[in-house]
C-alpha cells in the first residue's frame, strides 16, 4: 500500500515537470525546427535579447508587475487591518465583494472592466492594466495579511500602549512587523499573477503599452518559436528565485 | 475610546479607499456586464437601447445552446480528471511524513509560479505530429504512424488538466490533513469495513474540499480561452472562447455579457452548494 | 479620498509611461507581414520608433479599431479590400494626403480607384495576393488536388488547414457549391455551412497567423493558404506547392489606411511613403511572397521572384477570382451565427 502510493506520486510529480524539463532542454536546443536535437546552443537567448519589441515588453510587463503588485500590497493590507480591527457597516458586504473579485471568472473580470473604461473613455494602456491587475491580486493579499492577523496576540499593542507607545510608535514597531511576511508573501504572489495574467491583459490593453504574456501569446499562436523556450526557461529561473524567497522569509518569520 | 476618536481619520480613510476601489472596480463594472446584457446589439455602438432578453433567448436558441453545453461537457471531464488524479494524490500526499510533506507541496506549486503560456506551449512540443511523444512511441515500436494528437479535444483537456490540477489538489490536501486519523481507526472498531468507511466517513468529510476543488477547477476551465487557441487549433471549445469572440471579434456585446453572466450564476451556484455541504458538515458534528 | 487615490494612481502611471516620446507610429498589421528589415531601416532613417501590434483576422482589426476609436491607439492599420470601404462609410477613417505620399504615381493602374475607394482618398495599396490551396507533396498520393472541392477527399481526413478567418472559409465553401463568394443569401449560406459540417472531421486547424506553419510542422498536408505563406514556407519545405483552385482563388488587396483619431497621421504618411520606394517594396515582396503594386519595384525583382506564379499568377490562374465585398451587417450576423457553431466542431 505504501509502495503503492509512494510510485503513484511520484507518477504524478513525473507528469507534472516533463513540460517544464522539456522546455528548459530545447531552450539549449541548436536545431531550428524545434523537435530534434541539434547540439548545444545559446543562439535563442541570444535573438531574445535582440529582439527589441520583447525587450521592450519585458520591461514593461515587469514594470506593471512592480507597481500592481505594491499598489495591491498597500491596499490589501489597509483593507485586511480594517476587516480586522474595525467594526463597520457592511463588512460582510466587504467581504462578500472581495470574494466575488477571486472567485469570478477572470473573462467576465476582463469584460465588465473593459466596458468600464471605454465608458469613461479611459485610454487603454498602462493605466488601464494596473487598476486592473491591482483589482484582481487586491483579494489574494487582503487573505494572506488577514490569516496572519488572526492568530496575532491582541493583547501586544495593548501591552506596547500601557509602556507608553504611540499609536504611531505601536503600528510601526509591533504591527508592522507582525504582518510584513504576509505583506511580502501577498507581494510575491501579486508579482507572479500579474506576469502571468493573459485572459484579462487581452481585453484592457492597447498598443501604447504591450507586455510580455501577450506577446508571448502572439508568438504561440503563429507556431513553434525556439525563442519562446528560452524566454519561458528565463521566466521560470525568476519565479524559483521569487519563490524560494518567499519561503525564506515565511521560514525566518516563524522563528 | 479616546484611541477610538484618535484613529477616527484614519479609519475613515481607510473605510474611503476600500470601499472606493471594490464599488468602483468591481460593483460598477459588474452592473455594466449586466445592463449590456439588457440591451440590444448595433453594429456601430456596440450597444443600444431598447432594452429587451434577445441576447439571453438567442443564448438558448439550440444552436448556441450547444455550444454552451459542449463547453461545460469539456469542463467537466477536466474537473472530474482532475478529481480522480487529484483525490488519491492528496490522500497519498497527506500520508508522507511532515518534513517531506512541505517539499513536495512546495514542488506542486513551482509550475504553478511558472508562466502559463510558456507551459502550454511546451505541451504543443510533446504532443506535436513530430513531436516528442511520437517520436518516443514509434522509437518504441508501439505505433508505426506518428498518431494526431494535437490540435484535438484531447489535447486541450490534457492542457486544462496540466494547468489547474494543483487548484484541485490544494484544497483536498487540506481536507486529508484534516482527517483525523482516530475517527478512521473508530470506524473500524465499530466494525465498517475499508469500503464502508470510504463511503460512511472519508467521503462526507472531504467533500467541501472536493466542492472547493471543483469550482476551483471548473470554472477556469471554461474560461481559459488560450488553451484551445494553441493546442485546439483555435477551435471554440470553451465558452470562454465564444465571449471572447463576441467582444473582440463579432461585436455581440449583448451577447457575449449574457454568457458571462449565465457563467457567473453558474459559479453562484457552486458557491451555494458549497457552503451547504460545509454547514451539513458542521451540524453534523455539534 | 477616492479621487485622490485615483490622481495618485494616475501620477504613478505617468512616471511609469515609456511612451511618452512623441515619435512613435502605432502600426497594427496581419502578424509577420511586414519584415523587420523594413522597420529598423525606417526607424533608423527618421527616427520614428515604430510599435507594431499584430491581428488576425479583419473583423479583430475593426472589433479592436473601433473599441479603441476614442483613445487615439493607431496610426496606421492594413484592412483588407471590402474593410476599406467599410471603415471608409463608416467614418472611421483620416484622409490621406496624396500631395505628401511620394510614389503614388508608381502604384499599378489597376489596383488604384478601385471600388472600395475610388480616389484613394483613403487607402493606398500595400500589397495583393490570393487565397488558395496548399499542398504538401511529399506527404500525399494519388491524384493532384487542383480544386477547392478535393478539400473534401478522404484521404486528407485530419490534414486540412483552413484559415481562421469567417469569410475566406465561406467564400470556399461556398465556391464549391457554385455560388458567389460574396452570398447574401441566407439559404445559400445555410447550404455553405452543412457542406462545411462535412469538412470538419477533416480539419486539423484554423490558423490565420501564419497558415503555413501547420504544414511545415507536419500537422496539415493540404488546405487553405495565402500565395505569400506558400513561398515563404517553400524556402523551408521544398514540397509545399501552391495551387489555385478551379473555383477560383480569393483575391484581395490589403491597404494603409489612417484610423480617424490617430496621434501621429505625419509619421503614418512618412511611413507609407517609405514603403512604396521601389527598393523597399521589392524587398518586402521577396521576403515576404506578396505580390507588391508599386511597378517600378517589379522591375527590381530577382528573376526567380517575378517569376514565380505563386507571388505574381499568370492571368489563367486568376481566371474565376472574386474580390470579396461588404456584404452587409445583416449577412454579416447571419456567417457568424454559423461559424461559432461550425468552429465549435459541433
């Protein structure tokens, strides 16, 4: 029995890297037709990198990346500290709204913003991803600071206020602190959705402001492109990175 | 209650912001999918008046009722692969020891970090006429011809599948860890046996994790238009493809809002039976 | 509070805003019809950086066009024949300065004053080609395929490739059964579309970004192509041939037109202008297979280019070619209603 589920799990573990194994060792791969192995090369990182429009998308997907993800962090956070600490009318309606955000699905999400901002003749760019990304990531951050909120000690600001603390004092020093690893976790994960979003960025984008999945997207569907291998083994190198710092700091927070 | 006063402002602006951003982002934009939905399609507008249901009847109309139908047909057979792979994974994931136990669910959400294009993509290579699993099989002497397997249905339930299996396994994992190993061991000492004790406990007590599972599965996979594109040879299998072609494409806003809001409901009402089988759940043991 | 969070979000997109360079041109063309050569020569000689935005079918260039009629997106777009008037009718379009588009006399007689624009007040031709069939030789047997209806063969079940595009498909189909391509008719239509039904268990894919990759990944071994698409996939696969059906090809005309709000219709004319030199349009046509109208590029052409029936055909092979035409919102409704259905595989 043991033996048993031990094979099929790592079965499904099997299953689940091939794609990515695949993807890594044809980045690597000379051959221009992309199925058979032609020897050891760099060359598709090399045309990546001289390709300008992707350079130039890559920034930019990063970029919105950034902000979406920090404008989402300070909203979420701001959110989960009044979900928290407040008592207010309409707090399950709050909630309920947050949770309609994550659980629609993300074509009516797309839909319902690009009608919004061709009502109000908002021009379809930047500005238009980043409300967007922000609102789709704000419901992951505000879940990640409220679970770490709930099993917080309500009785340390308390404590910090009887020796003294301000409020201002007790917020950045027993508060703060408390809930940054959820703050970085719920940043991390607001990075990844919005490097990774395409359903959304489909339909809120415009030319001024072109980013990396719709490019990616664009170069998919016109057929095999080894560059496409080499840009995903880069993408993946990063989101390792991102992650493995994420459970660092999870990991140091808990000690 | 001085601390109260004192936090005043800063509450209220709080209070603002949120409430700003969800009304405005979320509530907004959502009754605007609706009233679209209401009105009548223009070709030059996109929208107008009269208001009137054309768009929720011609989503009935049989043609495009099959449409639907066949998307949710491809939903479900992803979810319910999903939950037969996902289902014994978790349970088996469940039974590893702690410390091994957070490598391997770190190492089930590494591919969900990496870029889900680029993962899709790298299946088109696998799946590919020449590609690597062809070759691999003939090489093998299992087939002669290099078999179609792109550009089908199955590959683009393969592809659902590859992405949102660990959306499945997550919330089942939790449910497993959940699962009170003495609440099996006094099953047994009453005397049920290993397929009583699957059917009388196991299943009721995982089962909000299986409803979470599934409307974590099934409704992306309705929507994820990208995958029939690259690995369905852009046929419309999913009804996220037909809202997309309604907006982007032919110009049915009407239309194409309906649909969304029939797969909104849709998620409504897989919300509902979740919360019920949770509550059950609950009464059953207070 | 929530205005302010809004200037606030706006003051940052500001900063984060890398297009705030005046010099660029919003281009927004079929994918891989323009060679990047062309584009780094234009940028280098006039400094106008250009963003080019891709599209694959001409009902997502007028969805998209439209959608963004108000935010002044693009600068130049590339409809196909009957999109020119359409657009044209419906106001969307700038007119075209003639006085500041130099070369404009060099432009074939007879793809100028069409139908679709007779001053060309609007569009200036960008290149022609057809829409017919390709066929990858090595891979089959038996009889040649020289028509539309040979699609329909047994032996290619699970080898065709039709374009992902409404009207090509029907206009196909619709060839087949000896109707005009153009059908307003929604009998006519209906009949199109059963016969499709058929097609189908033979259809491996639709691809309109670049309908010769299927063939040369080995998927299709026949089906629909643009003439340009066969020459640029001869170079890689030496058995891709093209072939023009007896029904007759689809021909069209695809054009530089200027969508109304524009931001930079002098950068739009500066890069028409530079397209239609002999040197550059000659290049375009060689790399890319499309038949160039600018004349006196013709005569720059390599031998083995103008030679080329699938790049420039014989008047014979043009002999049952239709130009599509608007067919209307209504018709329009009409194909759509069938395509999802039929693109449904149901």
């Amino acid at each position: 029995m043991r033996w048993l589920s031990r094979s099929y799990l790592t079965l499904v573990y099997l299953l689940l890297y091939v794609p990515i194994v695949v993807l890594v060792v044809f980045s690597f791969n000379d051959s221009r037709t992309g199925y058979s192995w032609g020897g050891l090369s760099l060359r598709w990182y090399d045309s990546l990198f001289n390709n300008h429009a992707m350079v130039q998308a890559m920034w930019n997907s990063l970029w919105l990346a950034l902000t979406a993800a920090t404008v989402s962090t300070i909203i979420g956070a701001l959110t989960a500290l009044a979900l928290h600490r407040y008592r207010f009318r309409g707090k399950r309606v709050l909630n309920g709204m947050l949770f309609v955000v994550m659980m629609s699905p993300e074509i009516v999400l797309a839909i319902s913003l690009l009608g919004l901002f061709l009502l109000l003749g908002l021009k379809l760019g930047y500005v238009s991803l980043l409300l967007a990304h922000v609102t789709f990531c704000l419901p992951f951050v505000v879940i990640t600071v409220m679970a770490r909120l709930s099993g917080f000690d309500e009785r340390l600001p308390e404590a910090a206020r009887d020796l003294g603390a301000s409020d201002f004092t007790m917020t950045r020093t027993v508060l703060i602190p408390v809930i940054m690893p959820a703050l970085m976790a719920g940043w991390l994960l607001g990075f990844t959705l919005s490097m990774d979003d395409v359903v959304v960025s489909t339909f809120v984008s415009g030319p001024s402001y072109e980013i990396l999945p719709l490019r990616i997207y664009s170069m998919v569907r016109v057929g095999l492109k080894p560059e496409v291998n080499a840009l995903g083994t880069l993408l993946l190198v990063f989101s390792l990175v991102m992650l493995m710092l994420s459970q660092w700091i999870l990991s140091r927070s808990k000690q | 209650m001085m601390r109260s006063i004192k936090q005043q402002p800063f509450r209220a602006a709080v209070l603002v912001l949120v409430w700003g951003w969800l009304l405005f982002l979320v509530l907004a934009p959502n009754m605007l999918v609706v009233g679209a939905s209401v009105m009548t399609r223009n070709p030059s507008t996109f929208i107008s008046l009269p208001l009137n249901l054309d768009a929720y009847r011609q989503l009935f109309n049989p043609l495009y009722l099959d449409v639907f139908l066949h998307s949710l047909y491809m939903a479900a057979l992803t979810t319910l692969i999903c939950l037969l792979i996902g289902y014994p994974f978790a349970w088996a994931l469940s039974r590893v020891e702690k410390r091994r136990q957070m490598l391997l669910i770190f190492l089930l959400i590494v591919p969900f970090w990496t870029n889900s294009l680029v993962r899709t993509y790298a299946l088109k290579l696998i799946l590919a006429t020449n590609g690597l699993l062809n070759s691999a099989l003939m090489s093998l002497g299992v087939i002669d011809e290099p078999a179609q397997l792109l550009y089908t249905e199955g590959a683009v339930i393969v592809g659902l599948v590859y992405l949102l299996l660990p959306f499945m396994i997550l919330p089942l994992y939790s449910v497993f860890e959940d699962l009170r190993q003495d609440v099996l061991l006094a099953s047994h000492d009453l005397g049920a046996g290993r397929l009583a004790t699957f059917k009388n406990v196991v299943v009721p007590l995982t089962l909000p994790g299986v409803l979470a599972g599934v409307m974590l599965v099934l409704l992306p996979a309705m929507g994820l238009f990208f995958v029939p594109d690259i690995l369905g040879g852009s046929r419309n299998l999913l009804v996220g493809n037909v809202i997309k072609n309604q907006f982007l494409d032919a110009r049915n806003w009407p239309f194409g809002a309906a649909a969304s809001i029939v797969l909104t409901l849709t998620m409504a009402l897989l919300m509902f039976a979740h919360r019920l089988s949770k509550r059950r759940l609950g009464e059953e043991g207070a | 509070m929530k205005k302010l969070a809004l200037a606030g979000i706006l003051a940052l997109g500001l900063t984060g805003c890398s297009s705030d360079d005046p010099q660029v041109l919003n281009l927004y063309n079929w994918s891989e019809y323009m060679p990047q050569e062309v584009l780094t020569r234009f940028e280098d000689e006039t400094g106008i950086k250009v963003v080019y935005t891709t599209y694959d079918s001409n009902e997502a260039m007028y969805a998209r066009l439209k959608l963004l009629d108000e935010s002044a997106a693009y600068d130049l777009a590339v409809p196909s024949t009957y999109y020119v008037s359409k657009m044209r009718n419906e106001g969307l379009l700038l007119p075209i300065d003639q006085s500041k588009i130099s070369g404009f006399d060099q432009l074939d007689p007879e793809l100028t004053g069409l139908d679709i624009d007779p001053s060309n007040q609007f569009s200036v031709p960008y290149l022609w080609g057809t829409t017919g069939i390709g066929v990858d030789t090595a891979d089959i047997a038996g009889e040649p395929v020289t028509a539309w209806e040979d699609l329909w063969d047994e032996r290619f079940k699970g080898k065709v490739n039709l374009t992902n595009d409404m009207r090509e498909v029907f206009h196909m189909s619709l060839r087949v059964l000896g109707y005009p391509g153009n059908s307003t008719d929604p009998q006519q239509i209906e009949e199109a579309y059963e016969k499709l039904t058929e097609l189908m268990p033979s259809v491996r894919t639709f691809n309109s970004d670049a309908p010769r990759m299927p063939f040369l990944e080995g998927e299709a071994d026949v089906g629909m192509i643009w003439n340009g698409e066969a020459v640029m996939g001869k170079e890689s696969m030496e058995a891709l041939e093209y072939v023009y059906p007896e029904e007759g090809v689809i021909a069209w005309l695809d054009s530089f037109v200027i969508p109304k709000n524009a931001k930079n219709p002098e950068a739009a004319h500066q890069f028409i202008s530079f397209v239609l030199q002999p040197e550059i349009a000659a290049l375009i046509s060689e790399d890319i297979g499309y038949a160039t109208p600018v004349l006196s590029a013709r005569e720059l052409l390599d031998d083995e280019v103008a030679g080329d029936r699938a790049s420039y055909p014989t008047p014979e092979d043009m002999v049952n070619a239709e130009f599509q035409t608007d067919i209307g919102d209504e018709a329009l409704q009409v194909y759509a209603k069938y395509w999802e259905k039929l693109k449904s595989g149901l």
